[in-house]
C-alpha cells in the first residue's frame, strides 16, 4: 500500500447497525462507524457538510444516541484523502504539518503538527482525540500510529 492509498475498512454487523440508525434519525450520509470499547463510545464518520445535521440542534441526535446505546457519540467528517482525514479528526486543533514516516520494521507513524496552542486540544483529555486519529488512521489508511508534534 502507498502512502496515500486508501486501506479498506471492513464493516461488522454491528457496526452497519448503528450507522444505519444514525442514518435514519438525521438523514446524514455516514461513512463508516468504529466502535472503540476501550473509551466506551462510537465513532461516526460522516461527509464533512452534514457534521452538523448528523450532531443535529445542540448535540441532539447525538445525546438521543448517547442513551438508545449507552456509549460516548462522536461524529467526525470524514475523507478518503488522508491529510484531510486528519484535519477533520482534529477539529477544532489547527494542523500545520504532517510527515508520514515508513520505520525499518514496516510499521508507518504519522508525525502531526499543530499550532502550539492546540496540542492539548489535538491529544484531547486522557488521550483520546489522538487515539480517535489513531484507529481512523489505521483502519482506513493502513498507518500503525500517530505522534502530535
């Protein structure tokens, strides 16, 4: 796989579920959908314009979420270009660069820059916007990790 080159992301029954639901109660085009057990929530990727009508008027169709499933909901633009990718998993962090780096033992770390007054907001609480970058990362572009600079 190339460095841009789009992995192919495999959707569970579960998973098909829940973005079929979403799906339903915003009308929102939803891309693809990761279940993260270790953070208890669920990752909805979205097309970027409809963030907001899938979030739905002051978080509603996520909060309406939050109790059908009893999991953390976070909607995320989404693209299967990977810079863009990355941006919109940011959000509101500012990226400045990215440098994707290919390590002797075949495993590919992407190294992201930010404007200094983000990177608390970029790594999120505890870890997990980077982590959320993470497994966005790894399951639709084949990269093992990602480092905030």
């Amino acid at each position: 796989m190339s460095n841009g080159e789009k992995a192919q992301a495999k959707i569970t029954p579960e998973e098909f579920r829940y973005m079929a639901l979403l799906s339903e109660l915003t009308n929102a085009t939803v891309r693809d959908c990761i279940i993260d057990e270790d953070n208890n929530r669920i990752i909805f990727l979205v097309n970027p314009e409809e963030v907001g009508k899938a979030i739905g008027p002051r978080g509603f169709y996520v909060q309406q979420l939050r109790r059908i499933l009893n999991k953390n909901i976070e909607i995320v633009g989404y693209s299967d270009k990977m810079e863009e990718q990355v941006k919109l998993a940011l959000v509101p962090a500012r990226v400045t660069d990215m440098k994707l780096v290919n390590r002797p033992d075949g495993t590919k770390v992407l190294y992201v820059a930010v404007h200094p007054a983000d990177k608390a907001i970029a790594i999120g609480k505890g870890g997990r916007n980077i982590q959320r970058l993470k497994l966005i990362l790894k399951r639709h572009f084949g990269i093992d990790s990602a480092i905030i600079a």
